[in-house]
C-alpha cells in the first residue's frame, strides 16, 4: 500500500503489477480515497447589500465585466463579484433571447415563383459562380462563372431564367457591386422585377441564400460537377418546410406560371408604393428600411406572402427578416 501511495501520479498498470492486483483494484482504491478528501474552505456567502452594489456598478459600466467593477469596488471580495456578474449575464442573455424569440417574424410564400434570392460563391474548384435559391419550393440552381462574378454574369444568370419562364416578381440580395448596378437595374425594371436589398450589415435578411449557400459546398466535391450537385439538392433531399418532400415533388403540386399582367400589376404598384412610403425621408438607411417594409406589405396585400409574428400575425409597419 506504501507503493501504491509513492506513485498517485505514477503509472497505475506499474503499481498492479507490483501490488499483484488487478488495474481495476487500484483504480478503485484511488476513487475511495478521493471520497474522504476534506471539503476543503467553507463558501461564505453573498450578502444582499454586496449583489446591490455590484449590480449598480455594472449597469454603471455599461454591462461589463468582471474586471472594471473589482477595479471600481476593491474592497469587496472577488469571488462575490465574479459569481453576481455571471448571474447578472446570465439573466440578461435570457431576457434577449426572450425577446428574439417574441419579435421575430419570419415569411411563408405561397406561391413559387414569387420570390427569389441570389449570391455569389467560390466552389473548391475555385471558380465563382452565382447561386439562386427560390424562396417558394426551395429549388437551388447554380451557374459558373466564365472569369469572375460580375454584372453581366448576374445578367446572364437572370436572362436564363427568364429563358426557363421562372424570373420572379422580387429580386433578393445584398449589395454587392455585382447585383446593385446600373446595368442590372435596368434589365429588372425592363422585365418588371421589384428589387429587395438587404439592409447594410444584416446578412440575415438574405439568410435562405447563405444557407443554399454552405449546403451546396457541403455536397460539392472535386469529383462532382454543379450537374450532379443541384440535382442531389433537388430531386433527394427532403425539406421540412416542405413537409419534408423534394423541391421537384412539391413543385409537382403547385403551379408557378405568372402572367404578364399580374406582372406589370405588382411592379407598378410597388413601386408607387415605395415612392410614396418614402417620400421626405433622407436618411438613407430608414429609407432603405421603409422600401423593404413596403415591398414586403405589397406582397402580403397580393396574398403572395403570409407574415407572421412570433405565433401571432404579423403587423404591416413591422420589419421582417427574409
């Protein structure tokens, strides 16, 4: 037993064989012993004028740390201040995402066709290509640049789908350079197609694309072509939005065409809407959300989109995520 004591942090198959039992013994042995160890020092607790003190200070302090309120109270204890501010955080990030979770709204299309997002993406190949998610049956369809993503790349792509008959009535995206230029400006208002921008530094509003995005490059590999990839992502796998059927099962369901006059009917309207909600504003980034607002409410007033709210629906002026 005194060999086995001399090696705690030695090898424990040496000391089973040297004791002749198994590894098994020693290793309970040692858990035994560990059960008798001292509690070691007694916790002093928190007393309710120290939690007052400490929460005042860190809303002094903007939410901070625990740092700057030890520098700020050095006479209290630095356990008590690190476990109130935990505690503190802790309730703050509960409350947040409480709140995220009543505010956030989120869009059902029911129609396909309606709406479409694009963004550009660099495969392993590394090639650029545009990549095009529509928003109603969630068919992905991607197209390889020649040299690098630009506007008449994003022209071509668009003018393929309108060979196909599947341009859309609104246009998501960021603002790139590659999408948000004149040249494709002009070939959306010629084939009546709204544009709905992201607001700057919100990638969520484009979020259904970023997702197309990193699940074409988790299928992608060096021996598959954009071919292979698409049709693995639309004829076999199964989306829960969906219930949980295949882009080219559910479009079998659903009739996508669109006529010219519902066409040019929403475009217009839109875009009186837009000039009107936007009219006096000159702050550029309240303008921009009041377009998305707009283009958004033209589209529920089509009964193209369902926006909702939480589990309520959703009211007209609210911003929505798409």
């Amino acid at each position: 037993m005194l060999a086995l004591k001399q090696k705690n942090h030695g090898d424990q198959l040496k000391t089973a064989k040297l004791l002749k039992v198994s590894p098994r013994t020693v290793r309970n042995w040692k858990q035994k012993q560990g059960q008798n160890k001292s509690p070691g020092r007694k916790k002093i607790g928190i007393t309710f004028l120290e939690k007052i003190q400490i929460t005042r200070q860190w809303r002094r302090q903007g939410f901070c740390g625990a740092r700057p309120i030890i520098k700020a109270l050095p006479d209290l204890r630095l356990r008590a201040v690190r476990e109130v501010v935990a505690e503190l955080k802790k309730r703050q990030k509960k409350r947040r995402n409480q709140r995220i979770k009543t505010n956030r709204q989120s869009i059902k299309i029911n129609k396909i066709g309606i709406v479409q997002s694009i963004d550009g993406l660099l495969n392993h190949d590394g090639h650029d290509c545009i990549l095009g998610k529509d928003r109603g049956s969630q068919r992905i369809k991607v197209q390889k640049c020649e040299q690098n993503f630009n506007a008449n790349e994003t022209i071509k792509f668009l003018s393929n789908l309108k060979d196909e008959k599947s341009l859309p009535l609104v246009l998501c995206s960021d603002n790139g350079s590659q999408i948000c230029n004149k040249e494709v400006g002009d070939f959306l208002n010629t084939n009546y197609i709204i544009h709905l921008k992201n607001l700057p530094r919100v990638p969520q509003h484009n979020g259904a694309c970023e997702i197309a995005v990193r699940e074409f490059k988790d299928v992608f590999v060096e021996n598959f072509d954009i071919e292979k990839t698409e049709k693995i992502l639309n004829e076999n796998r199964l989306r829960a939005s969906l219930n949980y059927r295949t882009c080219d099962e559910f479009e079998k369901t659903q009739n996508h065409e669109i006529s010219l006059k519902m066409r040019i009917e929403f475009f217009n309207k839109t875009t009186e809407n837009i000039k009107m909600a936007t009219s006096g504003i000159s702050n550029a980034k309240i303008k921009r959300k009041v377009e998305r607002s707009t283009i958004l409410k033209t589209l529920e007033d089509f009964d193209l989109i369902t926006i909702t709210k939480g589990h309520h629906p959703a009211s007209s002026k609210a911003e929505v995520i798409m």
